[in-house]
C-alpha cells in the first residue's frame, strides 16, 4: 500500500493577514474622514446660492434684479480666470480659513473692490492692520460720514473691527465697528460680519438689504468667491519618502529586499508537486478481511454485512453470466433463476428482498448465497467439480 503525503496549506494565515491590513487601512481612513469633517465650517454659510436661512441667495438674487451680474466662483483655478479679463469688479470673499496668508495678501488687490463678508483676526490683520472687538447686539445707527452706510440707516451689526483712524468707521460696537472701508484710488477695501447683515434670515430686518446692496452693488459685476478646501496649503501633496530621507536609505532599502529574496529562495520551502511514499508493512489480504468482519460484529449491524455479502456474490455471478457492468440486482437475479431454472421470486428473495437482522439470519443467508453462487459457478463451467 502507499501513502500520499501533503504539503500543509499557508492560504489561511495569508489571508488573516491580508484583512488585517485591509481593516487599519479602513480604519484610517474613516478616522482621517471624520478629523477633515470637523474642521469644516457651517455648510451653507453665506453661500451665494444656498437658499437655507444662513444662505446668500437672496442678496444675490437682488443684485442681479438690480442689473449686477453675480459670478459665483468656487476654487482658486476658476477665480483666476474670471478675474483675469480685468475691467470695474467687486470680489466678494465669504470665508478665508483655507488660505494662506501670501494667498489672501494677492486676492486683497485682485479686484476693484474687495469685500470680506465674514473676516478673521488673521484678515482683519492683514488688510487694515487691525483685529476684533466687541460683539453687537440689536440695531447700531452707523455713526459715519460713509454714503453707503448713511443711505442705509440703522442695521444689526454683530463683530466689531479695531482698525486704524485712516479708514472709514461705521456702526460703532463695544471698541470696534461693524463696518469698515478703505479707499484704494479707484477702489475700496470693505469688511462686515455678513453673516448678522446679509444672510437670508436677517436680509429683511433694518437698513440690512439696503447696506448689503450699498456694499456689494457699486459695480456692474460682482465676483463671489467661495473657497474650496483644495485652495490651502495644508492640502498639499506630501513630500515623498525619498525626498524626507537621506540619499544612502534608498539603496541600502533595495540591498536588504534583494538579500530578503534571496534568503526566501535559498531557506524556503519548495511547494511542489504531491509524493507518493511507500509504506514499509504489507498487510495481507486475509488480514484486511478478518479485521472488516470484527468491525461488522463490532457494530452489530447484520443487515449491513447481509448487504455486502449480497453485492460481492451478485457481482461475481454477473460476471460468470456475461452480464454488463450496468445491470442492476434485479436482472442479475433473474438471469441467475433463468440459468438455474428455479423460482424468481426464491432467487430474488436470497440475493435481496430476504431480511437478516440477527447474526443467526445472516449466517443462514451466507450459507444460501454461497451454495448459490457455487450452482451457478457449476452451471457455467461444468468442468468446475466445486461441493
């Protein structure tokens, strides 16, 4: 007898492996998503087209009405090309958190007149020299010679700027004021907290309409730039493994992936092909059938080792009668009653309708089919002098 040896399978551990990385990865990602979400603002805020109650839309919407044509621009790609024509244009910057201060600096000359509808302390800074100061509450008489403002009448006012004396100062709040302005030659630089004048919600109380319209419609077109998150630098490519290395860790890298190879050629494992290996006992056949027979008495299953003496001795007898390897226990039974010349339902009945379910049955049912297959052996080859 022979024996196969296998070589033992390594695909479970692989694949452990693999959804274990799978999973980090997932994980970082999830978890680099939701850190990016919560540093986003308010969506919708002051967003010329959103129509929600911290939306623009509805100053927008006026503006064009009153023959201004409103550019909505999102993106620091598309603001370069619609400020690029040049010509009288006022360029409205609703939030300024994702760009750099060289960024921000450029945009405060882009245009004609420049409005910052919801400024920082870092904008502030930047434009006027100035910061935040105070918070308004309720509606703030504007206090200045500015004719936008004069026009306008009282408004809410919610942020105050602390900004130097050179500018015009409007709607005075706590140290600061709500409005500032100053004049660039031909232009004006402007901030207001929008988001307590020109959000939806707010448009219709006070002179507020009246002052957004002031502010933003002195030109015929009117740019309403909305950054996007890809305008910051904090978005930028990383820098790449070689570039935050040393010159000598590539190739020292590559060395040790060579040398890995290398070592998993020379100690691996061959996974070939299966061996057969000869087994060093032979065991007989005698041996084999005596330990089947105590493994039939063991169980004591009767009908079972009825039903095996049945299949050998109706497979030999096919064989002696010429029968195919097709026929089935009922044929075999009646060629064996049509060459013996007895009974069908006497023959059928010894080879597979009679039941043995005790051990004194089956012996008597060995004895039958024995003395049967010994006629018919005697039948077809008379020159066989069996007992």
């Amino acid at each position: 007898m022979t024996a196969v040896t296998e070589v033992p399978a390594r695909g479970g551990a692989v694949a452990a492996w693999v959804g274990i990385g799978t999973g980090i990865v997932v994980l970082a990602g999830v978890l680099a998503a939701i850190a990016s979400i919560s540093q986003l603002p308010a969506q919708g805020l002051l967003d010329p087209e959103a129509a929600g109650t911290n939306g623009a839309r509805a100053v927008a919407t006026i503006l064009e009405e009153q023959g201004v044509d409103v550019t909505v621009v999102r993106g620091a790609e598309q603001l370069e090309r619609q400020l690029g024509d040049g010509g009288d244009t006022t360029l409205v910057i609703t939030d300024t958190s994702p760009l750099a201060d060289a960024d921000l600096s450029d945009l405060l000359d882009a245009a004609e007149d420049v409005v910052l509808v919801d400024p920082w302390t870092r904008d502030i800074r930047l434009a006027f020299g100035g910061d935040l100061a105070g918070i308004g509450d309720g509606t703030v008489d504007p206090g200045c010679d500015l004719p936008d403002a004069r026009r306008a009448g009282a408004a809410t006012i919610g942020t105050g700027f602390d900004v130097p004396s050179t500018a015009d100062r409007c709607y005075p709040v706590g140290d600061g004021f709500g409005v500032v302005a100053e004049d660039r030659g031909d232009g004006r630089l402007v901030a207001v907290d929008g988001t307590a004048v020109m959000i939806n919600e707010r448009l219709a109380t006070a002179g507020n309409a009246a002052l957004a319209l002031n502010l933003l419609g002195r030109h015929d077109s009117l740019v309403w730039y909305v950054p996007d998150y890809g305008d910051s630098d904090e978005f930028a490519p990383p820098p790449s493994f070689a570039e935050l290395t040393p010159p000598w860790v590539t190739p020292v890298m590559v060395l040790l992936l060579l040398s890995g190879v290398a070592a998993a050629v020379w100690r691996g494992r061959r996974l070939g092909p299966l061996v057969a290996e000869n087994l060093p006992v032979t065991v007989r056949a005698g041996e084999t059938t005596a330990g089947r027979a105590r493994l039939y008495a063991r169980s004591g299953d009767a009908t079972h080792a009825a039903d095996q003496l049945r299949i050998g001795a109706l497979r030999r007898m096919a064989r002696l009668l010429g029968l195919g390897p097709a026929a089935s226990a009922l044929e075999i039974a009646d060629a064996v009653a049509g060459r013996l010349g007895a009974d069908r339902a006497v023959i059928r009945g010894i080879l597979i309708t009679d039941p043995s379910p005790t051990d004194r049955d089956l012996v008597d049912l060995a004895d039958r089919v024995r003395s049967l297959e010994n006629a018919v052996t005697r039948a077809v080859r008379p020159e066989r002098n069996l007992p």
